[in-house]
C-alpha cells in the first residue's frame, strides 16, 4: 500500500500537447488566453498555472479577484482578467495586483469608477457584451451605454468581449444561434470604431473547435486545455491531462445474501469477492453514480462499482478479476493498458459535463504531477 490513499495523477505534458493543439487550430494572429478559474478545473492552480507559463501562455482568466491575485503571486508580469463580479471595496486591490476587471452593466461601471477615482487609482478593465446569452454584460446594442465606459478617468478600457451559449451544439438552430452571436459582437465592434477598445475575445472551449475560423485577438479555452471538451464538438487530438485513482483499503468475500453498504441497495445470490476502495464523494468521486454499476479499473481489468458510494469510501465487485490483491491501484476516470474510463462518460452518466465534474477533486484529493509519459518525475503536492 505505498499510494496514497485516493489521488489524481496530472500530466502535464498532455497539457503542453492540448496548448499546441489549441495553436493549432487558432489563426496565426489568434493568442490564448488560459481560463484557469475553480483551481484550474479542478487540475490545481499553481501547477497548471506554471506548466502554461512555461509554453508560452501569457494571458489569463479567472473567476474570482481570490484566484486572480494567486495567480498573480505566480506570475508577476501576466495579464490576468477576472471575468466576474469583483465587490466594489476590493478596488483597491484590483490596482495593487495589476488586475483586469470585466465591467458588465451601467451600474457596476459606475461604482467601480467612482471607487476608482476617491482612492486615487487606475483600474484596467474589459467590456463584457451580452450578445444573447442574458447572464451578464452591456446589451450589444446598447451603444450609448458602452461608450459612456469610456469616459472614465478613472478606468483604462484593455478589452471588449462576449460568451457564446450553444457553441457546444450540431444543432442547426443552434449552429445558426451562435453565428447570430458572432455577428452581434462583431456589429457592436463596428459601432465602436474609432474607440480604442483593446483586444477582442469570444470563444471558450467549443467555440475555438467548432468556429476555429474566426480571428479575434484571443481565445478563451478552459476544459480543452485539460483535454475534456464537452459537449458537441469536432474531433480534434486532445489528452486527458486528469486521471483518478485510489488504493484499495480491502478485499474480503462477502457471503451469498449479504447486503453490501448504505442502505442495504444490493445482495447477491451468490459469495462474491469485494474489495474496499479508499475513495468517496467527500474525493469528487460522485454519489449519484451510486447503484448504476459504474465500471471501474483494476488490474487492467473492469470491475464494477457496487452499492452507494460512501462519502470515504465506496465498494467494488472484483470476484472476476485475474490475481487481485491489496497492493492494487484501481483507477476510476483513466486509462489501464487498452481498456479506458472517460471522464465524458461518468460525467454523463450523473447527468453533467467534464468541467463539472472536473472542479470536484480539488478538495482533498492528494495530486501527483508528472511531466513526462514515462512515470519516473514525480512531485507530490
Ligand atoms: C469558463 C469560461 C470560459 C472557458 O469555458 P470552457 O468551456 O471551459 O472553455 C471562457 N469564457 C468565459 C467568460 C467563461 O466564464
């Protein structure tokens, strides 16, 4: 038993190969700017964050001005643009770490100017732009109000951008949609002309697969980075860079009309062989997979999951697994040999999407980073 107990192995050059897929795809004028908000996805912050700066990622995104400003700890001379609400008495901050924040309504501008302006500083900010999705920003044709942004002595305007809604669908009237919003932004932009609005950025994950033509400033990639694009999308070469795995804690046979764990949900008629796993929902292992016969990986072998999933642990059937012992790692999202657990799949099957389910193992999951295919550069973190 020399693993941890339950953990994520991340492999960070599959997060080097995604970043070139992603170059790849994009026009030659086109940058990333990495979204790396809910601790990378689950992936961890500093790590992922360090591992992009080393390819040449220079600009990024985040949630909330907690994550911007750990970033900023990070990388002291990086773009970091904060795509949500900031509370206004935090301005003080946003100047102190050299932060951008995204302005998104008349009244939010307002306050955060005239905070702006009685502490005396400068804030960078980006213009957000509802072009149809009705979650936040400045009406794409509400010009007026947009301009107005710019009359602030107290804001500096670095950007303009908007969210796409149903890039992640074939759909025809979705496919027709996001050309819908597409044309919006671009309108809002001619309306701007003469306006030095900054940089322009539209797309996240689906939007730079499915619409990899456009040629904005920037594109905003967040799950594709970590190889788990959701939703539907064109086939592209992209790696998993997560993969979770735990010890298994027990093997015992358990006797014909037992009941296995919580609830009492399952009893065989039969002895079966069961293994105890050091894993449960408390990892981000879901506990709605509970009862559905999840397979899971042991030995390069399936087995399947059996009775709830306990917030510590959970119990798998391996009667017919070949040689199991309790020195065995059993992988629950990942790959064994030629056999493989997606990430895609447990994440349909509790009725959500990778990213989702990726921010779950962020909280006390152990991580192990590697850099390399082979298994030998090990940081524990
Ligand atoms: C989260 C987010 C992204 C990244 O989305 P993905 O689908 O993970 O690529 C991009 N832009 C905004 C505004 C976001 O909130």
């Amino acid at each position: 038993m020399n693993h941890p107990r339950a953990w994520v192995d991340i492999h960070l050059n599959r997060l080097n190969h995604n970043v070139q897929q992603i170059n790849a795809l994009i026009s030659k004028k086109t940058k990333i700017m990495a979204v790396v908000k809910a601790d990378a996805y689950g992936h961890g912050l500093e790590q992922i964050v360090l591992s992009l700066h080393k390819v040449g990622v220079t600009s990024y995104a985040v949630a909330t001005l907690e994550e911007a400003i750990e970033v900023r700890g990070l990388l002291p001379t990086a773009d970091i643009l904060i795509l949500g609400l900031t509370p206004i008495h935090n301005v003080y901050l946003l100047a102190h770490h050299r932060l951008i924040q995204t302005v998104f309504s008349e009244s939010y501008v307002k306050s955060l100017a005239a905070a702006a302006t009685s502490a005396g500083i400068l804030i960078e900010i980006e213009i957000k732009v509802d072009t149809g999705m009705n979650r936040i920003g400045f009406a794409y044709d509400q010009i007026n109000a947009i301009k107005i942004v710019f009359s602030y002595n107290s804001l500096r305007v670095n950007g303009i951008y908007s969210h796409l809604s149903v890039a992640d669908s074939f759909k025809p009237e979705d496919v027709a949609f996001t050309q819908v919003q597409i044309n919006r932004y671009e309108l809002c932009l001619k309306e701007l002309d003469g306006f030095s609005y900054g940089r322009t950025h539209l797309q996240n994950s689906a939007g730079i697969i499915n619409q990899s033509h456009l040629q904005f400033d920037y594109v905003r990639p967040g799950i594709m980075l970590f190889g788990i694009p959701s939703g539907e999308v064109k086939k592209v070469d992209l790696k998993p860079v997560l993969e979770l795995k735990a010890s298994i804690s027990m093997i015992k046979t358990v006797r014909a009309e037992e009941y296995i764990g919580y609830g009492r949900i399952v009893k065989f008629t039969k002895p079966k062989k069961i293994a105890t796993v050091s894993i449960g929902y408390a990892d981000g292992y879901p506990r709605s997979l509970s009862g559905k016969g999840v397979p899971v990986l042991v030995n390069g072998q399936y087995a399947n999951l059996v009775g709830r999933v306990c917030m510590d642990q959970l119990m798998i059937d391996v009667t017919n697994i070949d040689g199991v012992s309790e020195e065995d790692q059993v992988i629950l999202i990942g790959t064994s040999q030629t056999k493989r657990i997606m990430m895609s799949t447990i994440a349909e099957q509790t009725h959500t999407i990778t990213n989702d389910l990726a921010c779950q193992f962020s909280l006390r999951t152990v991580r192990l980073y590697t850099t390399s295919n082979k298994k030998d550069v090990e940081t524990v973190v």
